[in-house]
C-alpha cells in the first residue's frame, strides 16, 4: 500500500504522513506478534496493546 492510498476518516485532523508510517510499523508489530504469541512464554497483553493500535487504525483511516 502505497502513501497515497491512506485517507483519513472524515474529522480526524491529523498529519497523514506521519500517522501513515506509525499504522504500517503497528501492522509490522502486529505480524511480528501474532508469531512471537505461538510461543507459550510469550506476554499476552503485549497482544492487547497491538489490537488496541489496529482498532485505532481503523478508526482514523478509509482503506
């Protein structure tokens, strides 16, 4: 996905360049998770704060 294809939800004024490049590193994060939580010794709120991010992500962009 490219810089261009990241719109804002109508009322959410933030700068979409910068909100943009933290929405891929959380979709990073969240992968990186989803693998790391296979592994019994692995924090389970860790997970939470991830799907915290996502939902916040959804929330601010129409993709």
């Amino acid at each position: 996905m490219s810089d261009e294809d990241w719109k804002l939800k109508e009322g959410a004024e933030l700068n979409i360049d910068d909100v943009a490049k933290i929405a891929c590193a959380l979709k990073s994060l969240s992968a990186y998770t989803t693998l790391a939580c296979a592994d019994e010794d692995s924090p389970e709120d860790l997970e939470v704060i991830v799907d915290e991010g996502l939902d916040a992500i959804s929330n601010l962009f129409d993709v």
